[in-house]
C-alpha cells in the first residue's frame, strides 16, 4: 500500500497550545479544505473545494481565538473532510463521503477497501491518537 501523505503534506493533525492553563480542550475536525498532494481534486471544481463541502469555512480562526482568550488547547485536522471526516467512525460512508450537499465527489465514488483503510490509516488514526492521548495526559 503506497502511502497517502507525502512529506511535503506534513502532519494529518495540529495541536495549538498544548501546555494551556485551562482545562478546556477545544477540537476542530473540519479546519481546512486542503487536500493531500497524491489525491488531486478529487474531480471537484475549484468552486466546490472552497465551499462548505470541503470545510467549515472560519471554524479554525474562531477556535484559534478561543485558544487565545480561554488560554485553551486545540487539536485540528489539517487536511478537508472530503479525504476523511474525523469526526466519523472508518465504517462510516460518512467519513468519505461519496456526495456532498448537491456535489458529487468523483474520488470518493468507488472507494477500494484499501483505499479506505489507507485514508483511516493516515488521517483518522493519527487525529484519534493524537486526541485520545492528549485527553489521558
């Protein structure tokens, strides 16, 4: 299995502040509309990747400052939840999607189970871990 993240991808997951005072830990699943170098556009137009399909267009900047004025941690996906929505379990279709809103997603429409666990391999698991570990410290 070829991996989908290259180097120049970096990390699936961010943590902002991981040493806040509060005990607050704030979570971003749908920060970013980027998308990892391997996977293209995924057949969508430059419209659609912009749009709410791709991400929650502000979502990081609010939670950015609500890291500054709650002296709060933030974990966050770095890639748009069209590749993965973490925020979804592997076994949901949900989670690569195959539609979004009313826009096809001509990447995700024939999904090989390799492709699938490849995708939960490279940005689920790490955000899962990246999250859970954080939450036991």
């Amino acid at each position: 299995m070829t991996r989908l993240l290259t180097e120049a991808d970096g990390s699936p997951v961010a943590v902002e502040n991981p040493d806040a005072l509060s005990p607050v830990l704030l979570v971003c699943e749908h920060a970013s509309r980027r998308l990892p170098e391997k996977m293209g556009s995924l057949g969508l137009s430059p419209e659609a990747l912009v749009s709410h399909i791709a991400w929650d267009p502000g979502a990081l900047a609010v939670s950015q400052l609500l890291v500054k004025n709650l002296d709060a941690a933030l974990i966050y996906q770095r890639f748009s939840r069209l590749i993965y929505d973490c925020n979804r379990p592997p076994e949901a279709e949900a989670a690569m999607p195959p539609v979004s809103e009313i826009f096809e997603i001509p990447g995700n429409s024939a999904i090989s189970p390799a492709e699938r666990q490849a995708r939960t391999e490279a940005l689920y698991v790490p955000f899962s871990n990246t999250l859970s570990g954080f939450i036991a410290a």
